[in-house]
C-alpha cells in the first residue's frame, strides 16, 4: 500500500475518532444536564411538599383553629385564603425554596382548576406559564372544596442548572476545542510536509535535469575539441569553446538562482539601498540576454514612458529581479516569442509590466506562483525547464522593497507582470 494512501486511512481514523470522543463528550455533557434538571425537580417537589406540610400544622394549630372557627361564625363559606394566609405562604415559599438554592427568582400561585383562576399568589403576567407548569402540588389535605393546587414556574431554571454546571461545561467546552485545533493542525502540518516533501522531490528531479543538460553538452563539445580534424579548423574549435562557455554560464545562472532562493528564505539577504535608475536596469537586461534573443528569435518591446525612474533600490537585486521576469518570459514563450517591457509612473512610484505571448497561466495558480519551489503543472515536469525559485525571489525582493506584484495571466493568452517599486522605500 502507497504512503499516500496509509496516511490518508489513518487521518480518516483518527478523525472518526475525534468526532466519536467529541459526540462521547457532548453525551455525557447531555447526561449530566438531564441529572441536574432531575436534581432541580426533586429540589422543588421537597420544597413544596414542606411548604404544604407546615401550612397543615399551621392550620391545625388549636389558635388558629379557634381563628378559622370565628371566621365561620360569620361567613357562610371559607375561602383558601382564610385557611391559607397569603402572607404565611409567600413567607414560607420564599424560605423553601431559598433553602434549596431554588430562590433567585419564581412565581406561584393557588389554582383552582374548576373556575381556571388564581385565588392568591405572587404571579405577575405568568398565568399562562403556571398553568403549564410541571411543578403542581395538590393542596385537598389543607383545603377541600373544590380543586386546588399550589402551582410554581420558574422561569430561569436552564440558567440555574447551567449556572450550577457552568465550570464544567467551560472545561469541556475548552478541551475539545484545543482537541479540535490541536488535530486540524497536526493534519494541516502533515499534509503541508508531505506538499513539501513531494516539492522537493520535484526540485531535485528538475535540478538534476537542469544540470545533467549543460555539462553533457559541454562534455561533448570538449571531446569534439580534443579530435585531432578539429584541431586544425579555427572555426570550428571556436564554436566549440563557444558553446562550452554558454553552457558554463548557463550553470552559473542555476547555482545563483538557487543560492538567491536559499538565502532569501533563510533572511541572510542584504540589501544596500542606493539610487537607482530602472531604466538604465531594463537596458542592461536586455543587452545580457542579447545571446538568447538571437537563438530564440525573440521580439524584445521597450517602453520606457516612466518620467521618473529613479528610485532608493539596491541595485544587484533589482537586476536579478528583472533576470528572472525576462527569463521565465522567455521560456514560457516557446513559439515566436514577443515580450513587452513597459514602464509608468503613478504619484508613489513606477510601475514595471512585463508581457509575454506565452502558455499562459490558469486562474487558480496565480496565487501559488509566487511560493518556493511551486511550478505550473504541465503534465511532463521537464517541458518547461525551472526550478521554481524564480518568482518565489521576485516577490520577495519587491516586498523587501515595500513594492506589490500582481499578474494577469490565462492560458494560451501568455502572461503580464505588473510591479511597483515606490520612489523611496521609507515612504510606505
């Protein structure tokens, strides 16, 4: 089995099981609120039921029996109230219920449930909610006729048991969460390091390719050299040294462009600002490249229109910066390549586009072009030759230079590079 496809079971393992402990957590966290809000409703039902036994020793008390005898005496008919003194009971409930840590805030009332009305209480505009209140407790022990209940609501009773709870549920609350993060980017690390990985490994295959080409064509061309028929033909020993050289330099320009990319990634680039002159840069670009615009028949536009093109740069870096940018323009262009180099000022500064009629590049990889060792897919890996350091180097050297580079790009319709460099990079 490939690695790729090991790594991918066991991320899909450990993912079920961080859903299963997380649905685990959340069943416990679901049990424990249903044990508390039990808890609550045996909390109220010992209250109450205290509540009405005291009420019954209250009315059997032989004073207040002598009370209720005298009342009688001159009412043909006692209400609740009489038996059950709304002061008595709305101290009595008061000090229940807040025994029981149930007394922040609730409403009750003496139902009769055969004219559906309240007869005393302290219940507010919460009829409605008594009525449909679990907590009923009948009062017949206390006082018979007709049917009465002692009815309490509580409106806050998820914030009281959640408050009772509230600790916990923050802990587990706080642990799968730093659970959650901590597997997303153990994940994200292990797939960015396995992107890594499969990049260097392509880096590696393009280097070895990149290099393995000039040294056998510069190999050949010196055994060419030490033939004896060719020792006599100036032309041709001339040819061939040329072509010795042009590979040399050709594995020049690869040795410093990965040297450009190592150290820009590490921080070791230094950077000594001066004032320098774009367009005199632009120029001496195009005459290094004056070799490869021959071979390869490139149509090489200047528009040098920027009335300012001095800025505060450092020079070495501009230059290889703009090495970079002609020479992908070049590779990218394999057939009658055009390229358009133009330059104009806005008020902080000049702007370079670079424009080439090459293979264009897709939408969705503008964004990757500009990391390290990131090459277009071109379904064959040597079809274009690079590293993927170019433009990884440029970006970085336009940010050192508080520029921006953006780029406009679609396949088949080649690609333009606009960057700007600000007059002086303190400005920004």
């Amino acid at each position: 089995m490939k690695k790729k496809a090991i790594l991918i079971i066991v991320i899909i393992i450990t993912s079920v099981s961080l859903v299963g402990i997380v649905l685990t957590q959340l069943y416990w966290v679901k049990k424990s609120l249903d044990l508390k809000s039990e808890q609550f409703d045996n909390s109220v039902r010992i209250a109450l039921k205290s509540v009405i036994n005291q009420l019954m020793e209250i009315k059997n008390d032989s004073v207040f029996q002598e009370h209720l005898y005298e009342l009688s005496c001159r009412k043909a008919k006692l209400d609740v109230t009489d038996v059950i003194v709304p002061a008595t009971l709305d101290s009595l409930m008061r000090r229940e219920l807040g025994s029981m840590g149930l007394g922040e805030q609730f409403y009750y009332g003496i139902y009769n449930a055969a004219t559906n009305k309240f007869s005393t209480g302290q219940y507010g505009k919460k009829e409605g909610e008594l009525v449909r209140s679990p907590y009923r407790f009948s009062i017949s022990s206390i006082y018979k006729p007709g049917d009465y209940s002692l009815i309490v609501y509580f409106p806050t009773k998820t914030s009281l048991i959640l408050r009772q709870m509230e600790i916990w549920l923050l802990m587990s609350v706080l642990f799968l969460i730093v659970v959650i993060i901590s597997f997303g980017y153990v994940v994200f690390r292990i797939l960015q390091q396995r992107r890594l990985s499969e990049l260097k490994s392509d880096f590696v295959n393009n280097m070895t390719h990149e290099f393995k080409t000039p040294l056998a064509t510069s190999s050949l061309a010196a055994e060419m050299l030490l033939r004896p028929d060719i020792a006599k033909n100036g032309g041709r020993i001339n040819r061939y040294a040329q072509v010795i050289l042009d590979e040399n330099v050709r594995l020049q320009n690869h040795v410093e462009q990965i040297l450009q990319a190592t150290t820009q990634e590490n921080g070791k680039q230094h950077y000594q600002f001066t004032r320098v002159d774009i367009h005199e840069m632009i120029k001496l670009i195009a005459t290094r490249f004056e070799l490869r615009i021959k071979e390869n028949k490139v149509n090489l536009i200047l528009h040098l229109d920027a009335p300012k093109h001095v800025l505060t740069a450092d020079k070495n870096h501009i230059l290889n910066m703009l090495f970079n940018m002609v020479d992908n323009a070049i590779k990218y262009s394999p057939e009658k390549p055009k390229i358009v180099i133009k330059t104009w000022n806005n008020r902080n500064g000049i702007i370079i586009r670079i424009r080439d009629n090459g293979i264009g590049i897709r939408s969705r990889h503008h964004k990757d072009i500009f990391k390290n060792l990131f090459r277009v897919p071109t379904g064959n890996i040597h079809e274009v030759r690079g590293f993927g350091l170019g433009l990884f180097y440029v970006k970085n050297v336009v940010n050192r230079h508080h520029g921006v580079i953006t780029v406009d790009s679609e396949p088949g319709n080649g690609s333009a590079f606009d960057i700007f460099l600000p007059f002086s990079i303190t400005e920004k």
